[in-house]
C-alpha cells in the first residue's frame, strides 16, 4: 500500500512515517503545495490529512479531492477535538477522524479498516482459492501451512488483494514497493511477483501480457 503523511511536525510525522513504513510505502510531506504535486504524479492508496498546515487548511485539499472526482480514502489527524470539527471534516469527504495525540498501533488499524471498506472487503481474513489470508495479523496460509512473507512481499499481495481478479498494471505495483527517492530497478516487480508465485503457488498471479498482472480468483 503507497500513503501519503501530510504533517508539519517534523517529531510526529517522522515518528509516524516510520512506524508505518515497517509495512507499507510512505511519502511524509508538510505542505499542502508539496502534498498537491505529489497526488498529482502518484496513485496514493490513502492519505493521512492534518488540518493546519503552513500554508493553508487540509480540508480545502480534501474538498479539492472530492470535487474533482478522485475517492481516495483519507484519515483527517488533528488535535481539534470539538464536534463540530468532526463533522466538518466528515462532511467534507474524510472516511475517518483521528485525534491527536494518538497511538500509532491504533493508527495503522484504523488504515486497514478504511482501506478494507474501501476495497469491500469487510473482513480483514478471507479465502482465495488454497489460500487463507489476514490483513490485520499479516499472516498467509496456504492449503493449511503458513507462509511467511517480507514487507514488499506484503506490500505486492496488498495490491492485488484489492483489486481481486482485476488487473493491476505495473506502475501500481512499483508504487507500493518503493517511496520517492528510492532506485527503481528495471525488474523489481518481475522478481517480487516470481517470489510471491513460489510461496503462493505458480498459477495465484497471472502475467496479462502488456497490461499488468492478475491474481486469480
């Protein structure tokens, strides 16, 4: 999965940019003119919003999303714990409010319910065909036997578990193994997609020549 932290506090975003990246691919930015290009030029699979930023107000980002069509699940983080606040920001698009100061366990949970009611799969443990798979516990079975996975292992599944039979193009998938500023090799989905056929057996992903992979269903 490839977050997006828009946070001007340089000890919490690093704190939580580096909590989250055990998992996941994040970029940490802290403007919203940063936060803007960056959305423009990558396919954000969730962002993490805080409202006061220095050089304006996160919920106009938000509404700039909402009108133009684009769905991305966002999470607001803020300390402004009035109702009133909640409701705005509600109102205005974000799938969840989380108060500052929080618990970054309780944070990553909150990412992987939004993003489970966002790619509709309400049960974060479910069945695929010989495999059994839990997203809160990162944990693959396969035909009964466990199958350990590393990060960018997990990052790839990430992807195809939410887009189940559809295809996922090659671009998404270097996406969610790499953040900004890291060395793209020419190979690296090819070699991660080869790995994850090896322990999730030869037929669980298919090359759609030209467009993508598929993880059957």
């Amino acid at each position: 999965m490839r977050l997006l932290l828009i946070e001007d506090e340089a000890l919490l975003g690093e704190a939580v940019a580096a909590h989250l990246h055990r998992l996941h691919a994040v970029d940490w930015l802290q403007s919203l003119e940063e936060a803007s290009g960056a959305i423009k030029a990558v396919a954000y699979d969730l962002i993490l919003l805080d409202l006061n930023l220095p050089d304006g107000h996160g919920l106009d980002l938000l509404r700039s999303l909402r009108k133009s069509g684009q769905s991305i699940p966002v999470i607001i983080i803020t300390a402004r714990d009035q109702i009133r606040d909640r409701i705005e920001g509600l109102n205005a698009g974000a799938d969840d409010y989380v108060l500052k100061p929080f618990d970054l366990d309780e944070l990553t949970a909150r990412i992987h319910s939004v993003q489970r009611r966002a790619s509709a799969l309400p049960s974060p443990r479910f069945k695929v065909r010989s495999l059994e798979i839990d997203q809160t516990d990162r944990m693959v079975w396969r035909d009964g036997e466990e199958i350990h996975l590393t990060a960018r292992e997990w990052a790839l599944l990430e992807c195809f578990i939410r887009r189940l039979g559809a295809i996922v193009p090659k671009a998404k998938l270097e996406e969610a193994l790499y953040d900004f500023g890291s060395e793209i090799e020419s190979n690296a989905v090819e070699v991660y997609v080869s790995r994850l056929r090896k322990k999730l057996g030869s037929d669980a992903i298919l090359t759609v020549r030209g467009l993508g992979y598929r993880m059957t269903v």
